[in-house]
C-alpha cells in the first residue's frame, strides 16, 4: 500500500508531486523503524524448546533482519497508521 496525501496525485507539478512522495516515503520508513523496535522483545536468544540460551551472533544478526524485513512488510500494508498521521500532519503544517 502506498501512503499519499489527502488530494495528492501525479498530475502535481513536478516538484511538489517529488517532495510529496518524499514524505510519504520517510514516514513508511519512520513508521517501519518503530515497528521494528515494537518487534525486537519477541525477538529472543533463549530457545524456548530446549532452555538453552545462544551467544552465537550470527543468530541474533539473522533474527534482527527477519525483524527489520517483518516491520517494513507491515509498514508497506498499511502498518499502524503512524505514517499516514505524520504525512497528515505535515502537510497541514505546510499550508
């Protein structure tokens, strides 16, 4: 899904159809780092199955991509809502 502003289409000029888009994309991205944070506790070291606790840190570097791959998913679909409410708000500031 992609996030646009209220009113917002190609047919902008140039410029304000670019920065717009700009917009949209930092908020995906801000909103998808969030996630990403609200998603790092599920994420853990201790194998449940056995009770042992891992320090290889090839795991946690591999789990922290599955985190970051998972949050941006959930941002491009929609996510929470937070993008669409920080492009809202910055373009009412703009005017």
């Amino acid at each position: 899904m992609t996030i646009t502003l209220d009113g917002a289409n190609p047919t902008l000029p140039g410029a304000d159809f670019e920065k717009r888009s700009k917009l949209a994309d930092a908020a995906q991205q801000f909103e998808a780092m969030l996630l990403q944070e609200l998603l790092k506790p599920m994420r853990s070291s201790e194998d449940d199955l056995s009770g042992e606790t891992s320090t290889d840190s090839s795991f946690d570097t591999i789990a922290s991509f599955g985190t970051e791959s998972v949050a941006k998913a959930i941002s491009k679909s929609g996510g929470l809502g937070i993008a669409k409410q920080v492009v809202r708000q910055l373009s009412i500031q703009e005017k």
